[in-house]
C-alpha cells in the first residue's frame, strides 16, 4: 500500500503549519483529482456527462437527464421483443383444462392449493330405538262367566297387592295371581235373572280395601286381610256406575242419578261433598295423579274437571266429545294433561291441557272408545275399543299426539275393562266375550331414586 497516501498522522518533531500543509497538499488521491475544488460533489462530473452525451437513447434522440443509469422502458410489447416472447392466445380454456386434469390432476375449479380433498362424510342418520317386541298373544287367559258386556259397569281392577277383582253379575270373586288361587268375597245376591248386582268394583291405593258399587245404590267396602265386609252405606237410589280412590281413606264414584258423591271412609255416615253438574249418568271417573282435581265423564257427552280445593268445584266443562265420554286417563308425568276417549258415534281420542283449558290433540281411532290408561314405565298410552273393531291398541306419544306402535287382537266382544299389574309390565283386559287376558306390553319400570317407602297420599 502507498504509505505516502495513507500516513496521515504527524511525524515527531515536525509540528509547523507550513509542514502540515505541505505533507497534506502532496497526497494525491483520485477523489481529489476528480473533484476539484469548483465542482459540487453532488453532480455529475462533466466528463462522465460528455463520455455519454455520444450515447443516443436507443429509443429517443433527446438527451437523457439520468444518462447515468440504465432504466428500462418497461411496456409489454417492448418486453416481448426484448425477451421474445410471444403471447399465447386461443378462443377457449379447452387446453388448459385437459392440461390441469392430466397433469396437475385438477378438475374444474379446484384449488391447486388445497393439500387434502375433504372425504365427503356420510349423513349421519338418526339412530332409531329398536321396536319393543310385544307378542300378539296373551300370556294367559281366564274365563270369566257373567261377565257384562255393559258400558256403564266397571267390574275388573288389578290391586297393589296383586289380586284381581271381578264382578260377575250377583257374586264378587278375588283372584290371587301369586298362588293363583281363586275367593268368592262378596256374597250372592237373588235378583232378576236379566239384572247384575255387583256393577262396579276398585282397590285403594293401597289395596287394603276393596269398594264395590251395587245396582241399587249401595257401597260396600271389604277388608281382604279378614275377608270381610267393613262398612256399608247408601248416598244414591240409583246405581254406582264407576269408583275412583284419591288416598286410602278418600273416594269418589258417578252415579246413574247423575251425580257424584265425594266420601271418607273414616267418617262413614257423613256424606261430604255432592257434585251435580251432568244431565245424563256418570259413567267415567277418575283423580289425577297430583290429587287437585276429579275428572268425570258423561253419557251427556261431557267431561267435568273438579277442583278439589278452592270455593269453586267445577273449574271446567270441555264439550269436545260428540258421545258419551267412559274412557278416562290422567297423564302421570305431565301435570293436568288428561286423555278422554268418546262413544260411537265420536270415535276420537283427545288430549286435554285442563290448567289452560285447550285441546292439545285429537285423534281419529275409527271405534268406540272404551278404556285408556297411561303407562308409567315409557311415554305410552293404551287404549281398548268397542264397535266396530274389538281392539287393544298401544299408542307412543310425541307432543301429545298419538302414534299407533301396535295393536292387539283377542276379544270377540268388545273390551270393556282396562287395568294393569302392580309393577306395570302387564295389561289386564275384560269383555262381553266373558274372558280376561293378560298382555305383557310394557318393559320393568326402573327403580325410582327417592323413597316409596312414604308417599304423600298416603300421610294425612
């Protein structure tokens, strides 16, 4: 390296200005002698700017204020000439799309972008409940001589203690399904041949006592432990066409004189409430399972709704039915929904909303309605007819509405009497035929968390 152009620094011993000058003024560097001391550093030198004024632009004859880069005149058709490259033109995509789906395997208007094709998932379908298997068949049958084939008679109700009574005519007889054993309980009355005595019969809640409604107003109440007659009494000269239990101790039954007689059996001489609301016979009674209200039905196509607490007994009166109104069901599950069934010449099954008085439903059965009752192991009602089809049919139940699941033929005649086994699995059935069958239609109820070892009906 030029030691003589890089040593800047003051050698020892010589500190004079004029020596300082002199060292400085004879460094020659090409800097300096390219810019002098009248030229402004910030321009151009003149001799680069004469070195390219013999430098014509290729495009434009006029000189260039930036001659001292190259700055390319960036236009397509310039870029393609400078490069040739020639465009490639055709009327339709034909090509590109037999390129893309050969080569590049793209279909349409694809993402080339996309790493992975979504596999289409298959729609979920609904996994349906398989369909219970309820045999067509009974599992056993009874023959029941002097069985009425009457509308206004309520004669077979299967107890909690899992006996079964049935009134034939002029004799009561309890059936005992364990032992299988069969005792005559009410004796035999002597009156006209054509003429039952015994029209209506029902267990309390807990089966201790049995009421029986006689044809002359009479309601004998017998005490099964003793086999023995308890109490009797007589509010009504006319007969007692259906029995209902709100407790042990409290009870209601619909009478042909078209009332309705509320009694307790712990006060037998005191008759307590009467209600009177209907113009023809009681044919149909029933509490809800909350205890706040009795529904009663009429051969006067009416349903009344009792309340059982308040000034006011009749809360309402539904006029619906277009015949008489025997078929009665309380929902279990669903406060103040109950289910009422019409005669011939209505043939409709309607649920009821009786706390806002409206019609959830109404369903076209094409028979007499005779008997309903809710199920309390699956959302299910059972319903049994009359003219013209002797039937037992299962309905599921979706927002009220009934959906036939299955229908079960037997009867010759029509089924009249309705109940069900104390764990609720099975169905017991009556007819004028003078038969009782028993069905197995309803899956074991599950055990229920809380206690039944104490339930409010029956603390008083």
């Amino acid at each position: 390296m030029n030691q003589d152009y890089y040593n800047l620094t003051p050698q020892k011993g010589k500190n004079t200005l004029a020596q300082r000058t002199t060292t400085s003024t004879c460094l020659h560097s090409p800097i300096q002698e390219l810019y002098s001391n009248s030229v402004n550093p910030w321009k151009t030198p003149k001799s680069l700017l004469k070195s390219n004024q013999s430098e014509k632009s290729p495009d434009n004859n006029q000189k260039s204020p930036y001659s001292d880069r190259y700055i390319p005149f960036r236009q397509d058709d310039i870029a393609r000439n400078l490069f040739n490259i020639q465009p490639f033109e055709t009327e339709s995509n034909s090509y590109q799309e037999l390129l893309s789906e050969n080569m590049l395997q793209i279909q349409g208007d694809e993402n080339i972008l996309q790493f992975a094709k979504k596999q289409e998932q298959p729609k979920q379908q609904k996994q349906l409940e398989p369909k219970r298997k309820i045999e067509n068949c009974p599992i056993k049958v009874l023959d029941a001589p002097g069985l009425e084939d009457d509308f206004y008679q309520d004669t077979l109700h299967w107890g909690h203690n899992n006996m079964i009574a049935v009134g034939l005519q002029r004799s009561v007889f309890v059936y005992n399904v364990s032992t299988q054993k069969v005792s005559k309980l009410a004796p035999q009355q002597s009156v006209t041949q054509d003429q039952a005595y015994y029209t209506a019969v029902q267990w309390n809640t807990n089966a201790g006592l049995l009421a029986i409604g006689c044809f002359d107003g009479f309601l004998n109440f017998y005490d099964i432990n003793k086999m023995s007659l308890y109490q009797k009494h007589q509010f009504s000269k006319k007969r007692i066409s259906c029995i209902t239990w709100q407790n042990p101790n409290i009870f209601a039954y619909g009478c042909k004189d078209k009332t309705i007689v509320l009694g307790d059996i712990r006060t037998p001489l005191v008759r307590q409430v009467v209600y009177e609301n209907h113009s023809q016979e009681v044919c149909g009674i029933t509490f809800d399972t909350n205890e706040y209200q009795l529904a009663s039905g009429g051969n006067d196509n009416k349903v009344c709704i009792w309340q059982m607490r308040g000034t006011q007994p009749l809360a309402l009166e539904i006029n619906s039915h277009k015949a008489a109104v025997r078929a009665l069901a309380w929902n279990p599950y669903s406060s103040g929904i109950l289910a009422t069934g019409g005669g011939n010449n209505d043939k409709t099954i309607k649920i009821h909303n009786t706390l806002s008085n409206t019609l959830l439903s109404s369903n076209q059965v094409d028979s007499q309605v005779c008997k309903l009752r809710y199920s309390r192991s699956v959302n299910e009602l059972v319903s049994t007819h009359g003219y013209e089809k002797n039937l037992i049919n299962i309905w599921s139940i979706k927002n009220h509405s009934l959906k036939k699941s299955h229908q079960l033929e037997g009867h010759l005649e029509r089924v009249l009497y309705l109940s069900a086994s104390p764990d609720e699995t099975t169905i017991l059935t009556g007819s004028g035929d003078e038969t009782i069958k028993f069905w197995k239609v309803f899956p074991t109820m599950q055990n229920n968390s809380n206690s039944q070892l104490f339930q409010m009906s029956d603390i008083r």
